[in-house]
C-alpha cells in the first residue's frame, strides 16, 4: 500500500509497508488470476495460491520501480509450472515489453533478465481501450503521472466494478476548482459508478507542492468518487515515511463521508 520506497519499521506495522500490489478472483476462485501491479507486496500473493504455482495475468500500470520490482521475487511465478502473462503499457516509442523490462531488469543492475524467469512466462504491450483479461472486462486509460506513461485500470466482472488509479498527478493538467487537479474525462470514465475505487492518496492537502514528483492529493481521490458516482474509496499508495498514527488521522477526516472512504492496509479483503 505504500509509494515510492518500502516502510519497514514498528510505525507501519498495522497499515503495511510493502509497494503497490493488488489481487483479484472470480467468485468462487480459490486463487487470483489478475495481479495489479508488481511491488514487493507480489510476495505476499503467494500465501494465496497455497501449493499451486501462479497461472494468470501480471498487469503493471507503469514501470517505476515501486510497482516492478517484485517481479523477480514472486516465488509463485518463478516455479517450472507456473503460467504467466505480463502485461505493461504501450510504449510510445515503440519498444516492445520485455525491451522495457530489461531496462530494470540485467546486469549490472540485476543478476537475470525477465526472460531467464522460470515457468511458461509471455510479456506483451496492452494499448488504452477495451480488453478480455483473465474472464475479466478491463478498460485502460491513460492518466497523467511523471516520468513514464501510466495506465488506469476499470475492471468488470459483469455485476461489480473496481477502479485502479495507483499513480495520478492530474495536477498537471491545471489546478481545477479545488486546488488539487483536474478531474479530467480519463479519470472520471474509469470511477463512474464503479463499486470500489483504489486511488492514489500519497499526499496531504498541505504536501501539494510535492505533487511534482508525480502524485495526488487524498482529498481529489474522495472528490472524485463523489463526483463520478463511486460507492467506496480506498486511499491507496501512502507515502513511505506517512505513519499510522497519521493514517489513522487521515481516515479519521473522511469519517461519515460521502462516497464511503477506507484507509487501504495490507491484508484487506473486498467482496464485490
């Protein structure tokens, strides 16, 4: 749930501090088939999958090193019968997927590159629009964020909804009626209506300087929601040094609110 770096320590016990990873299962799955993001929390959807080695979909939002970086540490995709398809944004330039992969993944930065990943492991490019990903409807679009193109993700099963927007500076496009952005028709398709949304909350009203390093305030996520229709909103992808005690604050601001607000933790669980 954090951004940007890990949070280990007794401060960030109860919220978690593992990067950006979240799962998905059909109902009446035993195991996720879709895995958002890559960070370290990748490590943790392996105590889902019991025994079984992990077959499904990877789908990054962007490749920053908070959401791409547990890759090579997902013991549950590094197995001989694992199955894997990963997919990452289209590259305006035009490199394919495991081009851009390599780029974080080769010596002299890592021992192995992606393809040296054991199991039947596939990387492809997924362009904005409207995709079948593992029995699941996925609309991508994409949102402004610094420093590489990022994706926002709706993704349907037919009667629920879930919205993923990890990493959002709509700042950038203008300051908007409140101060803290636009809420630009990318942003706004993917929440509309949707049952739960996971919005990046990295900054306080007060930090919206810092919205140059590419991130949104807590405050535009909830305004969001309650602009296009969303029933739940979990603040997402904290700053790594934001404590639980200040988290706890955090939450404590949106009490009563509408849309519904939760502070996101590790270990959550949402049936849609």
């Amino acid at each position: 749930m954090r951004g940007s770096t890990p949070a280990p320590g007794i401060e960030f016990i109860r919220y978690g501090g593992h990067t950006a990873c979240v799962a998905l299962a059909h109902d009446g799955d035993a195991v996720p088939s879709l895995v958002l993001d890559a960070g370290i929390g990748l490590q943790q959807v392996a105590k889902l999958l019991g025994d079984s080695p992990f077959r499904g979909t990877i789908l990054l939002s962007h490749l920053h090193w908070d959401h791409s970086t547990g890759l090579p540490f997902f013991p549950k995709g590094d197995e001989d019968t694992s199955q894997v398809h990963l997919l990452l944004p289209q590259q305006e330039d035009g490199r394919d997927a495991v081009e851009v992969l390599s780029g974080i993944m080769r010596p002299p930065y890592f021992p192995v590159g992606p393809t040296a990943l054991r199991g039947d492991w596939s990387f492809d490019s997924i362009a904005p629009g409207e995709h079948e990903i593992q029995g699941f409807k996925v609309l991508a679009r994409e949102v402004p964020h610094k420093g590489g193109r990022t994706f926002g993700y709706r993704i349907s099963d037919g009667h629920s909804t879930l919205t993923y927007i990890p990493d959002h500076c709509p700042s950038v496009l203008g300051p908007g009626e409140d101060g803290w952005g636009e809420y630009h028709p990318a942003a706004m398709e993917l929440a509309a209506d949707a049952d739960l949304m996971l919005h990046d909350a990295q900054l306080l009203p007060d930090e919206s300087t810092m919205a140059v390093y590419g991130h949104a305030v807590a405050d535009y996520g909830v305004a969001l929601g309650r602009r296009a229709g969303t029933s739940t909103v979990v603040l997402f992808h904290h700053r790594s040094d934001r404590t639980d005690d200040e988290l706890d604050l955090l939450g404590s601001r949106f009490t009563g609110s509408d849309p519904n607000v939760l502070v996101g933790a590790e270990r959550s669980v949402f049936e849609l």
